[in-house]
C-alpha cells in the first residue's frame, strides 16, 4: 500500500525542483552539474508518483488545484507534474484527457511548454507534430520551439507552417526549421526575409536572417543581419551577436 505521506511529498517535491530548475536555468552562474541533479530529482519524484498509479495521479492533480486556489506565484510547475504523468503513460486516449481537463487552467501553457522541452517518446513527437498546424498559439508555440528535439525533421507540417502563419507562429516556423536543418526550405525563408514588410521586421526578419545563415546562406542574410543591428528593434544586439560569429 503506498504511503500517502510520501505520495504528497513526491507531489510537493517534483513541482518545487522544477521550479527551483527553471530560476537556475536563467542564472549564468548556474553549473552544468547543478541541472542535472535538479534533473535527477524531478525524475525520482514522478517516477514516486508513476509507482503509486491513480494514487499519484490524484495527489498531483490535487496539489495543482491546491495552488491555484492560493494563487501561488507559479503554479506551472505543479501543472507540470500533473501533464507529465500524463504523458508518461504513453497512452494517447489519458494524454488527450488530461490535456483536455487542464487547459485553460492557470500555468497550463508553461506547463505544456516545458513538458515538450522535457520528456521524449515516439507518442510524444507524435503530439508535438500534429499541433504545427494549430491556430491556437497555446499549442503551436511550444511545439514549434521543440520539435527539434523530437527528430520531426521531414514533416510536411513544419512546412506548411513557413505560408499563412501569423508573424509570431511565422518566426517560430522559421526558428524550428532551421534548428532541423530543413536545408530544402531555404528558400521559403528567403522569400520571407525579403518579402517581410516593415511592421513585422522586428517579429519575423531576425527569424528569417537567422535561419538563412544557419542553413548556409550568406547573400542575404548577412545584409539583412546588418540592417536589424543598426536599426532601434528589439533584436539589434541579438544580430550584432550573430554577425561577430561569421
């Protein structure tokens, strides 16, 4: 019989190391071996609740509600235990559930966010693909920022993903199909980077200039990269930066 004690404290204990881990993770004085026992930790506390079935299932939907209800400064963390769990299973009918009985809830889109960032599995990237095409930036964002790391690398959404998008889901395109070495796409972002009109340079044409070099491209992006340094935008320093590297 598991301990309810100890179910609660794994609970506790996942969402506070992932919390604790996403303060270090900003911190540039926070050691590599400083992150991996953070991440060693969160590991041990969902497998705890993982080991203890509905049990734990239910200790950590309780303590996200918990949160909530006190309005805790970030209760994305306590969400996030609650998401991974979920997509732990691997079981796409419970991942769907749960997705569906906690969207919307305070946290969710962190949590959904740093669930694709965290865990990997063939389920996983299976979600994280069907969600390129998603109008609701709540889902196509964190899916875009990590698909990536899910080897989604021929998908014909990532594509579809660099016509029609909004300027944020746009940049987002970009940023994953250069991170996938989608070589076969540079032209897309080409017509981009030179098609952007100015409202949107500040959004989209970092993103263009960027994903350009990284995919081999020097013709245009190095200019493009030239022009958003001098200019008074958001990215100035960001592609100073780059253009000290080529």
């Amino acid at each position: 019989m598991s301990n309810p004690t100890i179910i609660k404290q794994h609970a506790e204990d996942a969402a506070t190391k992932w919390w604790r881990r996403g303060k270090y993770l900003n911190n540039p004085r926070t050691r590599f071996d400083e992150l991996v026992e953070f991440d060693q930790s969160i590991d041990t506390h969902l497998d705890g609740l993982r080991e203890a079935g509905n049990i734990g299932v239910e200790r950590a939907y309780s303590a996200y509600e918990t949160a909530i209800d006190r309005r805790a400064e970030d209760v994305s963390a306590d969400g996030f235990v609650v998401l991974a769990l979920a997509f732990l299973t691997h079981d796409m009918p419970t991942i769907h559930a749960v997705i569906a009985q906690v969207a919307g809830k305070p946290g969710f889109a962190e949590a959904l966010n740093g669930v694709f960032a965290w865990l990997t599995s063939p389920t996983i990237a299976e979600i994280i693909e069907a969600q390129f095409p998603n109008q609701e930036p709540i889902y196509c964002y964190p899916a875009l920022r990590h698909g990536h790391a899910h080897a989604i690398y021929d998908s014909v959404a990532l594509k579809n993903a660099l016509q029609d998008s909004p300027p944020v889901s746009l940049a987002l395109a970009i940023d994953a199909v250069a991170n996938c070495g989608r070589i076969d796409l540079l032209a897309l972002i080409l017509d981009v980077l030179n098609n952007s009109q100015p409202n949107l340079r500040t959004i989209v044409s970092f993103s263009a200039a960027q994903g350009a070099l990284l995919l081999g491209d020097r013709h245009y992006a190095i200019p493009a990269l030239l022009a958003l340094s001098l200019g008074d935008t958001s990215h100035s320093i960001d592609a100073m930066k780059l253009l000290s590297l080529v």
